[in-house]
C-alpha cells in the first residue's frame, strides 16, 4: 500500500474500524468457543481431576473407557432415537399442520401460536410440566388410568418406558419451531403455480404433491438438518423428567458428558466425549451442506 | 368455528377431518399447560383426585406465598441480569464486527468470516469441561459474567451473520457518499448504520434474550450459589426441596414461565420471526 493510500485509509478510518472493532468479538470467539475445543482434544489425554496441572497422561485411554461403557452406548441409541423420532413423526405433523394453517381462516393465527409456544418455554419448565404429567400418583396420566380403573404407570421410573416418555415431550416441544419455518416458506411461495394447475384442472392433492411440496424441499433440508442439530445436543430437557435414569435407560450424550464427566470432575474422561460429540457434530454438519444443500 | 362450518356444503367431510385433527394438536398442547394453571391453585388432595378440572377451592395461598418470597424474584433477577448483559455486549460486539465483514476487504477478511462461522458447528457442551476450568482460572466462577462471557462468544456465529447479510443489503450509496463527505467508518457505523438496523438489532436481541433466559447447562456449570441461580436452576431447587408437593410446584413452573408467556404475547411477531430467520441463515 502506498502512502497516500495508507493516508487515505486512515482518514477516513478504515483502520481504526478494523482495529477497533474487530479485536472484542475476535478475543471472546477465541478464548471461549475456539480455545475450549482445542483443549478439550489436549486434556482429553490426561487422568485428571482438574486441580494443579494435568500431568497424568494417558494417551487414548479416556476414549476407551468411554467407548466401553455401557451407559455411552444407551447414550448413542437414544441420541439415534431422538433424531428417529424427530424425522419420522415430529416433521410429518409440522408439515401437515403448515399446510393446513398457511391458509387464512378464523382461528388460524391463533392456533400457530398455540403450536408455536412449547418452543418458547425453557425447556427445564417443560420438563418439570411433564414429569407432573407423568407423575404415577399425581399426574394426568395417572387420572386418565385411574379414571378406566386400572393401576397408573410409573413411566418415568422404569427403564422400558422413560425414553418413550422423553420422546413424547420432544415432539411437544419442538413441531411447533419446524411449523413455523415451513409457514413462513409456504407464505413466501409464488401462488400463481398452484392457481394455473387448478385451472388445468388439477386435484388439491395433486398439486400439493406436484407443487407445494417440492417447492418447500429446501425448507424441508433446512429442518431436517435443525431436527439433526438440536437432537444431539439434547440436555436440558432431560435432566427434569429423568436425569438420564432410570439405570441410564434415558441417558444422552450431553447428560452422559454431564454426569460421568462434570459432576466427578473427571476432566480427561468428560472431554473424551465432548471431543466426540465435537467430530460427531462437525462431521454430520460438513456432509450434510456438501451434500444436502449446497444449492440453498 | 360454526360460521365456517354454514358457509360452507353441510357435509363436507374434510372440513371436518381437519378440524378434529387440529383440536386434537391443540388439546395435546394445551392440556398440559392449562393443567399446570389450575394445578397450581389446588390442594394436594384436590390435585390427585381431580387432576383435570377446576380446583373445588381455589387456593390462593400457594401463588400467594411464592410472589411474596425473595427467592422467586431473586432468581428472575439473576435471569434478567444475564440475559440483558449476554443481549447488550452481544448486540454491540457482534455489530461492530459484522460492520467490518460487511464493508471492509482487507487481507484476511475473508479467513477471518469462515473461523466464525466455525461457531455454527457443534454446541457449547463440547468443550464444558474446558470451558469450566477457563473461567475459574479467570476467576469468574460464581459470577454473572462467568455464564455470560461464554453465552456471548457462543452468540457471536449466528449474529455476525445475520448482521452482516443486513448491513450488506443497505443502500451503498449511503456509504460513499459519507465517505466523499468525509465521515469516517466509526462515525458511519454509529450514526447511519445503527440507526437504519433497528429491525435487525431487534430480530438478534430477541433471539439472544430468549436463549439466555432459558439457558441451563452454562449456569449449571458456572454458578454454585443459590443465590447466583437464575430462574432454570432456581426452580430445579425448589422442585428437589418440595418434591411431593406438585400443587405448589405447579404453582412455582406457572409463575416462572409467566414472564417469558407474557414476553410472547405483547412481542409473538418478533419472537416468532427472530427465532424463525435465525434458523433461515444456518
């Protein structure tokens, strides 16, 4: 750069604009989110229980153990579950429901808010809400068992039923975010389409089918790679309803991280499976834009 | 609902099918919460007998004692100190550097973007564990600004972009003609940018308000006094300290998610569409 150019830039700011502005967002990016993941691969080779400094190295030996246990393995299956669930039912009854709702009439709007306000609540508050409503003594599933007579389950406490439990709070909770985004995407389509195909004689199902549907594909990718995200992130729902038990029959990989590895301050093992969760997630969000949506 | 119905052939079947369909989603979602309500102003005893319908005595008492405990506003306090902190500084950080993405070519600039958008990637559970031992070697455990320094850094990935996308789409014209007049870039950012970003600062205020106000695991593992809690980890408290209690646990859930409900009610169109157009930017 030459020095009127450099004059220039100084004149009307330019530096001090990158230098000035830059720097905040750049430190707290870096010592907070960036730094912590490089160390969670570091400490992830040590025993250590987060006093002095880690010295006890021990090479791949957290992997194994955490791979070993049996309570990650529950972990990953439900983790595989959530995400089942969140594609197979959850984004179905979203889309059923946009479709429906994207039309105008009385009580439209009203309803969309409805479905929409699970997705406000703090998720520990809608854990706490359902574990009343699974609750064997006091619960509404009690009083709809007792109502027909029949001795109430304790859903929650048994390690066949706690995660059928949890998966019904995750639909509650999260259709009503995937409703919205695919409202929005049905709003902002062109209405000519479907008018010519009517006139051309074609059934309501045919040109949702045909038109509606394939038009909205690229809301649908966006959705299915939300539903993915926050499916392997899932915490803070289950601790209210589960804390991961029975017998780690409701265990996630978060939950996992949280109870083997925070609360014993095992910092080698817990980062262990950050770290796996860290490759977890950064692989399936590389593959899925190279493949899924490179055009959007 | 019935004029619908008399506007329309007197048998038409679908109508029909969608509407019980649609009462039934809202029945699944709603019975719950209004539940929750009324559980709230029952006995014990009225709560399991009669878990669907209204309280026989309305117990007044059990909302009664919890809006006059310092615990419960203690801990909204603590939440609306942390999220008003984690909004403002992320507002304002991640502003300024989005003007620079927006506006600026400089060697790097480019680089600089993609390391952000890193932050997209995975969620702030990978790295807890350093993350814990990071703020206590900085001696903000326990602290307001130990949960919202890492909730802002994390905050950053999604605002910048968003940001940035607006900043790009304002009128050029504006910029060069400051420019010519001799406005700097910083008096730029402040008087014209901001200014014309409303929308935008509100869309990111709101999605950033709402994310830390129902935040869990970052407090869970930073704070460790009860009266650092805010409301996410205040209730949890409060259900382990009265665990049979449902009627007045109801009462507690029903009276902290009054605050955000009424958030929704007065603001659903910039929570809907902040929640919304941070997903349509991923």
């Amino acid at each position: 750069m030459s020095t009127t150019a450099l004059g220039r830039a100084a004149a009307s700011g330019k530096l001090t604009a990158v230098v000035l502005f830059l720097p905040p967002a750049l430190l707290l990016f870096t010592l907070f989110v960036i730094l912590p993941v490089g160390e969670a691969a570091w400490y992830s080779g040590f025993n250590w229980n987060g006093f002095g400094r880690p010295t006890n190295w021990i090479g791949f030996t957290n992997y194994e153990y955490v791979f070993e246990a049996r309570a990650f393995g529950l972990a990953l299956r439900n983790n595989f579950l959530i995400i089942v669930i969140s594609l197979g039912i959850q984004l179905p009854l979203a889309l059923t429901l946009a479709i429906l709702l994207a039309e105008k009439f009385r009580g439209a709007v009203a309803l969309r808010m409805l479905f929409f306000l699970p997705y406000v609540l703090a998720e520990v508050a809608t854990g706490l809400i359902f574990s009343f409503v699974y609750d064997g003594d006091y619960g509404l599933l009690a009083g709809v068992w007792r109502f027909f007579g029949a001795e109430p389950p304790h859903l929650l406490a048994s390690t066949q039923t706690s995660m059928l439990a949890i998966l019904i709070v995750v639909v509650w909770k999260y259709f009503g975010f995937h409703m919205m985004l695919f409202i929005a995407a049905l709003q902002g389509q062109d209405q000519h389409l479907v008018e010519a195909a009517r006139i051309d004689g074609a059934s309501r199902w045919q040109v949702l089918r045909h038109i509606t549907i394939p038009l909205l594909y690229p809301t649908i990718r966006l959705s299915v790679f939300f539903a993915v995200v926050g499916s392997l992130q899932l915490f803070d729902l289950v601790m209210p309803l589960t804390r991961g038990g029975p017998a780690d029959s409701s265990q996630t990989m978060v939950s996992f991280l949280y109870s083997h590895g925070v609360t014993r301050m095992r910092i080698g093992y817990g980062s262990a499976i950050g770290v796996i969760l860290f490759v977890i997630c950064v692989t399936f969000a590389v593959t899925y834009k190279r493949w899924f949506m490179r055009d959007d | 609902m019935t004029d619908m119905a008399a506007s329309r052939p007197p048998f038409d079947r679908a109508a029909l099918y969608r509407w019980l369909f649609l009462l039934l989603v809202a029945g699944f979602v709603a019975v719950p919460l209004i539940a929750t309500l009324l559980g709230g102003f029952k006995s014990l005893g009225d709560l399991r007998t009669n878990p669907f319908g209204l309280p026989r005595e309305w117990e007044w008492s059990n909302y009664g004692d919890i809006l006059l405990s310092k615990r419960y506003w203690q801990m909204l306090w603590n939440s609306f100190v942390i999220s008003s902190l984690t909004t403002i500084i992320t507002l304002i950080v991640a502003a300024m550097a989005a003007f620079v993405f927006a506006h600026l070519r400089f060697f790097g600039s480019r680089m600089l973007l993609n390391y952000f958008t890193m932050g997209l990637l995975f969620p702030a559970a990978t790295a807890i564990l350093p993350l814990f031992i990071k703020v206590r070697d900085l001696g903000l455990l326990d602290t307001y600004f130990g949960v919202v320094l890492p909730q802002v850094a994390f905050a950053l990935a999604m605002s910048i972009l968003l940001f940035r996308r607006f900043f790009r789409d304002l009128p050029h014209e504006l910029l060069e003609a400051a420019l010519v007049d001799g406005c700097s870039y910083p008096r730029f950012f402040r008087f014209v940018t901001l200014p014309l970003s409303t929308p935008i600062l509100a869309t990111v205020g709101t999605i950033t308000f709402v994310h830390s106000w129902n935040s869990y695991l970052l407090p869970l593992v930073m704070l460790n006094s009860d009266a650092m809690y805010p409301w996410p980890l205040g209730i949890m408290v409060y259900q382990g300290e009265f665990t049979a209690d449902w009627h007045l646990i109801l009462a507690f859930i029903t009276l902290t998610i009054l605050p955000t409900f009424l958030l929704f009610v007065l603001a659903q169109k910039h929570i809907v569409a902040g929640l919304t157009v941070g997903a349509v930017k991923g």
